[in-house]
C-alpha cells in the first residue's frame, strides 16, 4: 500500500496539463531561461534611418518628391534587370489593388489566389470589385495547387496571383503555363521574397511589402517592379488619383494644374518620409540578408533530422527568407507553440485560411489548406535574432521532441 507521502510526491512530479499540453511545472532553469524574450519578427531600425526622417523633415517636403524618385531609382539598381522599372506605393495590398486594375481586372472578374496568404491579397482583389476565389495550396510548400485552381476556371476568370509563400517558387513556371493556356493575368505576390536573386529574372508582374516586419521596411510602403511598360505608366498616374503626368511634375519638384485624368486612381503613393527610412534599409540590406539566410541555414542544419517536424523547401542560398515556418506532425503544434512561449519564445500560425473568413467563404473546403493550417508554425528568424538565440530556439525544439 501506498504511504500517503508516497501519493503526495506523485502527485506533485506529474506533469501539469494544460490545454492537452503537458507543460513544465517549472521552467525557471539555471542560465534564468524565463528572461529570454525572443519575439517572432521586428524591424530593424537603428539610427540611420531617424536621421533620414530628421533630414526630410528638415526640408518641409513630406509628400511624393525626391525622395521616392530616388528609391524607385535604387531598387531598379537593385534588382538589377535594366528593363524593368519599380513604382513605389502605400503597401504591398496597395501595389497588388493597382497592379489588378492596370491588368484591367474589372468588377465581377475573377481571380484565382491560394487560400493560404495574408488577408491582404485577398482584399486586394476585393478592392476592384473583383471575386477571389480561393483555391488550395500544396502541403509541403503552401505554394497553389494548380490542379486545384484549373477546376475552379470559369468564364469570367481573368487573373491569378501565385503567392511566393515563405519565398518559396520553385513551381512558378508551372503558373505563367496555366494562365497561357487560359489567358489569365499573372501577378505575383512576392511580399515574402524581397532580395530573392531569381525574380528580377522573370518577365512579370512583382508586388513587394515594406510593412513594418517585412525583409525591408518603410513603416508601411510597397513596391511593383515589372518590364511591362503599358502596365508601369498606368501605374504612375494610377497611384496618385490618375492625374497624367504629376509623377513626373512631383519628381522635378512642380504640380500639375490642370492635368486630364482618363481612369480611377487612388491616394496610395509613396511619401518622402517612408521612402527616406526605405533607402536607409536598402542600403543595409546586405547584412539583413546575410542574417536572415544564417538563422534560416541553422534552422535547417539542425531540425531537419526531427521526424514529427518537417521543413519548407526554402532556397537559403537565393531567398532571404522573411518566415520561416516548420510543419509540425502528430497534432502537435499547439503543444508545441505552448512549449516554446513558456520558454520565451514567440511563435506564429501563419496564415488563416481565407475561405475560412466569413467575407472570403465560398462554402467550400479546401482540406490540405486546412491541415496546414492545423500543422505549420513560424518560428523567429528576423535580423535581431542572434545566433545563440537560434540555437537556444533549436535546442527547446529538440527537448520537446525528446
Ligand atoms: C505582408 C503581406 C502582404 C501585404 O503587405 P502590406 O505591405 O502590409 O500591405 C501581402 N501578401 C503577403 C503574403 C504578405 O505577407
């Protein structure tokens, strides 16, 4: 029989569970694990760039001027392709909203997006009126299921935005193929892909974020970059309430009394003050990269070998990864998540599905988009992330594991 001491010291060695999840009774270790507070993504901001909002600031010329002239002008050098030309914008949904309707994407036309992206996408078709209408996504890399997305072509379906889900493209060929064969407009949504080496590459239609946690940040701003030129001078006019020619006036410092106006547009420039703190980030992109390709190579180096996890197929050579995100088997990922953030570390469910979304639903399901999101998990990889905090995150994955 058992003393009743006995039964009282079981009691208290028993794991607590909360939730399903058996936590650690406690997680205060030796080395104070509990200080650590490693958050899933930030900017990077330092010095640099509040000297450049000081300097714009200084001049009293906040709106659309030098300052945006020269950012498009640097990122084009950046990226590298002499034909294809950058128009900055308020944000990526902005650039995505105007690069629909330079594509002549009209009211009641529908577009095909993977369910499986930030809402923002989604929205951006809305915007002009247009239907997403959500399609599934593969499960190993969130990347659209084209098979998925050619059963859902009607008449009235005109355009498709592949997602570079977590930068990864490696079937983005097989999309430009599909929307050949139905005529369909393609306009990639490269929010994740900032300084990946292949895109400049493709002839498209390219709609970067410098949101604030993106690979690059503006506080909010965005860009196109595309060869097309019809689709880059509609654009210019587009963005700042279709007046024809006030980019170029703005750019050498006039306005435009008078001008005709021939289409919708839209308040969604850039301003000198985002593209000031732009051009500061542009400049230390180098080391952004550089940090975020060794969290993601660490990352892979030692998590690949865990056999309830399963990695993305992430180019670390040529993506600069902005998520990095681990699928998680067996049900458990919330344990998971629960796990890490009693261990200071902040994790992230990305995305929600959007047919999942009462305005988005279509009233049907789209399974392996919903088993990934029961199973995927982003684990932190932005540029103040040390090396010692990735092997801190890799060895508390690895002793949940064990
Ligand atoms: C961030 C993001 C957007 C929207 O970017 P904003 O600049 O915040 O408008 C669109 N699509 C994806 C996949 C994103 O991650």
């Amino acid at each position: 029989m058992m003393t009743r001491l006995a039964r009282y010291v079981i009691l208290l060695s028993l794991p607590v569970v909360v939730g399903g999840c058996a936590m650690q009774k406690d997680n205060v270790k030796e080395g104070g694990d509990k200080m650590r507070n490693i958050k899933l993504s930030s900017a990077f901001f330092g010095e640099e760039e509040a000297r450049a909002v000081e300097r714009v600031l200084a001049g009293q010329v906040v709106n659309m001027g030098k300052e945006v002239f020269m950012f498009e002008q640097e990122l084009e050098e950046f990226f590298g392709n002499l034909n294809a030309k950058v128009t900055c914008v308020h944000s990526c949904t902005a650039a995505l909203q105007l690069a629909l309707q330079a594509c002549d994407i009209k009211p009641g036309d529908e577009v095909l997006v993977p369910t499986f992206t930030f809402v923002a996408t989604f929205q951006a078709v809305a915007a002009n009126g247009a239907i997403p209408i959500p399609c599934d996504v593969d499960i190993e890399d969130g990347f659209i299921d084209l098979k998925d997305a050619e059963s859902r072509i009607t008449k009235k379906t005109k355009a498709i935005i592949p997602v570079l889900f977590a930068g990864c493209d490696s079937k983005i060929k097989k999309v430009y193929e599909l929307a050949k064969k139905y005529n369909l407009k393609v306009i990639e949504d490269a929010a994740h892909s900032f300084g990946d080496e292949n895109i400049a590459k493709r002839d498209g239609i390219f709609c970067f974020s410098f949101d604030p946690i993106k690979n690059i940040s503006c506080g909010d701003g965005g860009c196109i970059l595309t060869q097309q030129k019809e689709v880059t001078e509609r654009l210019k006019d587009m963005r700042l309430l279709g007046v024809i020619g006030d980019t170029e006036c703005r750019f050498s410092g006039k306005r435009s009394w008078g001008a005709d106006v021939q289409e919708k547009g839209w308040r969604l420039h850039m301003n000198n003050i985002a593209a000031a703190i732009g051009r500061e980030q542009l400049k230390k992109f180098d080391r952004i990269k550089k940090a975020r390709q060794r969290n993601a190579k660490l990352y892979k180096q030692h998590l690949s070998n865990i056999k309830e996890i399963q990695l993305m197929p992430i180019n670390t050579d040529t993506a600069v990864p902005h998520i990095f995100p681990i699928i998680v088997n067996n049900g458990k990922r919330d344990c998971l998540k629960q796990y890490l953030a009693d261990k200071g570390i902040e994790t992230g469910v990305q995305y929600k599905p959007n047919h999942l979304l009462t305005f988005f639903s279509k009233g049907y399901n789209l399974p392996k988009a919903e088993e990934l999101y029961s199973k995927i998990l982003s684990i932190p990889i932005h540029p103040f992330v040390t090396e010692s905090e990735i092997y801190y995150i890799i060895e508390n994955i690895k002793q949940y594991f064990k």
